[in-house]
C-alpha cells in the first residue's frame, strides 16, 4: 500500500492538470455538445456548425497562419503543401495542393471542419457533397483579414481570441494610419510580382492597399489586379520607390531574382528609385496573404517609404495568442520526473 498510494496521488494530480490544460486550450465541454452557430462565409455560402470542431483541415497558408493566430494549432490535423507558416505548421499533415487537394486524404483526416478558399471552390463543393462542414475564406481588403479573424473565432469556439487578435492587430494599424494621416507628400511606389515580363500590382490587391494605408501612391494604380507592363511604361512611369517580392518561389541560386533584374537590368539605371537606392524587398507571403501578418507588411512598407516617420521603435511583427494551457506539459513531465526520482530512492 505504501507503493500504491503515491502512485495513485501522482496519477490524480496528471489527470487533473490534463483536465485543466484541455478545457483552457479547447473551449469543447460537456455543456457545449448542444452549440450551434450559424456563419456566411467569403462565398455567400451559410454554413450551420454543430458542437466545438476538434479536428480542423486547412486549405490555403493564409487559414493556416489564422488557425494559429487564434491558438488553435492543436485541433489542426491538415494543411496544404504551402503552409509553412508558422514554422510549425510544417509538421501538420499534408493534403495536398490549392487545386490538387487530394479528398482522400482530407476524408481520412476525419475533419469536422475544413477551411477552404476561393483557389480550392471545386475541391470545397466536392467535400460539402460529401457532407463536410466547409467554410470559405476570401478576404480581398485588410477589414476583409479582420472579418475573417472574427469569423474563424465564431465558428471555432474561440471568439475570446479571436477579439484579443484583432484588437492588436487594430491598434498596430491605427498607429500607422495616424502616423501618415497628414504627410504633405506621398511617393509613388510600383510593386513587381514578376520579372519576365514585368507584373505589377494594380488596384484591388492586397499589395495596393498596404501602399495606400502606408502612405504611398501606387504608381500602377490605374491597371486592373496583377498586369503585365511593358518595360517602356515602367521606365515612362518612374516610381519613386519599387517593391519587389520575395519569398517562396521568388529567388533563385540564393539571391532575389527581382531584385537582382531591377539592380541590373541596364535599362533600368536611370530610375530615380534605382539611382537612389529605394528598391526594397519585401516577402511575398506577408505582403500578399490574407492573414494577420498583412499589418507586419503595412509597417515594413511605411518604414521603408517614411524612416523618418517610422523609426526602430516601429511595432513588432504578429504573434499567435497563446492557447490558454500553454505549459501544462512540460509541467506535467517535471512533476512525473520527480515522482520517478523519489521512487527510486
């Protein structure tokens, strides 16, 4: 007895703090097997949710990033092969592509609720006749984020997250947006996607909009979404700044291959920006994903147009809000070590 007893005392106390650690990191209790809410998502689709979803498919990096803002990495139980951010969601299983998602995998995922976006619409409408709960996403404006921050706190269980995210995320651009409210001049900036031919951001992006917030004027304001120009137009036009893209798929041989076209490129040495060094690069995935890191982009692209304005103490990049619980394990090993350790003695 004497042997038992501590066992069964250290036992009680794991299980306790098990209980505890997975009612603060997921909200889904015995007095929530009744929940039902009601969402309409990016597509106009109205998407009924029952109970607390606990095993949750990704299908686009820009969920993925929201998923883990809100503190909801462990219900994640798939994630596209483009999903690497944060790093962590690399180790998720894979389903596969936007386009290429492969629906046996996602089926034996066996997801309550699946994330998807306007890239994967025939991938989504084949999982709904499959009876999948399904909610799109498909913001196109920086509010558009924050809608859909909201959205994925509603239908998850994790409104309280979900309110303390966008909270931070409002006052960081607020911050910005004040900042530049009465600047007496704004610089035009041209944003390049590509090089060959040149590909440049017009109106309606993402890309536009953070120009705008951080206190530019998009050169190429007057092109539809992502153009093509000729070189002759870029060099007619002449932005005061350029923006070029970085990131997955965008360098090669370990330099920028953007930039180095721009930096090199012959025909380009008269621009003013060239001549004075205002060519910066910016991650593609930060600058074009509708995620929470879209304000980490506003506030590197309104250092890079106004250092006078936004100095070193410019806000930090997004974080993910912590789930509540966060640290029961490890607490959990230690107390389990030390029993081990008395036991032997």
């Amino acid at each position: 007895m004497r042997t038992t007893r501590p066992i069964l005392s250290v036992l009680s106390i794991i299980a306790l703090l098990l209980l505890a650690g997975t009612a603060g990191a997921t909200p889904a209790t015995a007095g929530e097997a009744g929940r039902c809410v009601t969402v309409t998502d990016d597509l106009g689709e109205t998407v009924v949710i029952r109970g607390t979803p606990q095993r949750i498919v990704s299908l686009s990096p820009s969920n993925t990033e929201i998923l883990y803002a809100l503190g909801l990495e462990d219900r994640i139980v798939g994630v596209t092969d483009y999903c690497d951010y944060p790093p962590a969601a690399a180790d998720k299983p894979k389903v596969g592509g936007y386009s290429s998602t492969n629906i046996e995998k996602v089926i034996a995922a066996e997801p309550d609720l699946i994330f998807a976006s306007r890239n994967t619409g025939e991938v989504a409408d084949r999982l709904r006749n499959l009876g999948m709960t399904v909610v799109s996403l498909d913001p196109q404006t920086v509010d558009g984020v924050l809608r859909d921050i909201e959205l994925v706190g509603t239908a998850t269980g994790q409104e309280e997250q979900a309110s303390v995210c966008i909270e931070e995320l409002r006052k960081r651009l607020q911050v910005v947006t004040e900042k530049v409210e009465n600047l007496a001049e704004r610089p035009s900036v041209a944003h390049i996607v590509w090089y060959d031919p040149i590909r440049v951001s017009g109106r309606g992006t993402f890309q536009d909009e953070v120009i705008r917030m951080a206190g530019g004027t998009n050169a190429f304001g007057a092109v539809e979404a992502w153009s093509i120009v000729s070189l002759e137009e870029f060099i007619t036009t002449d932005p005061d700044y350029i923006l070029v893209s970085s990131g997955t798929g965008m360098s090669r041989d370990g330099y920028d291959a953007i930039y180095d076209y721009i930096m090199n490129e012959p025909r380009l040495q008269g621009l003013d920006a060239v001549r004075n060094g205002r060519v910066y690069v910016i991650d593609s995935d930060i600058v074009s994903r509708g995620s929470p890191r879209i304000v980490d982009a506003l506030e590197e692209v309104a250092r890079d147009l106004h250092p006078d304005v936004f100095g070193p103490n410019a806000p930090k990049a997004t974080e993910a809000v912590k789930s509540p619980g966060f640290g029961v394990v490890p607490l959990i090993c230690a107390l389990f070590t030390v029993f081990l350790v008395r036991r032997k003695r």
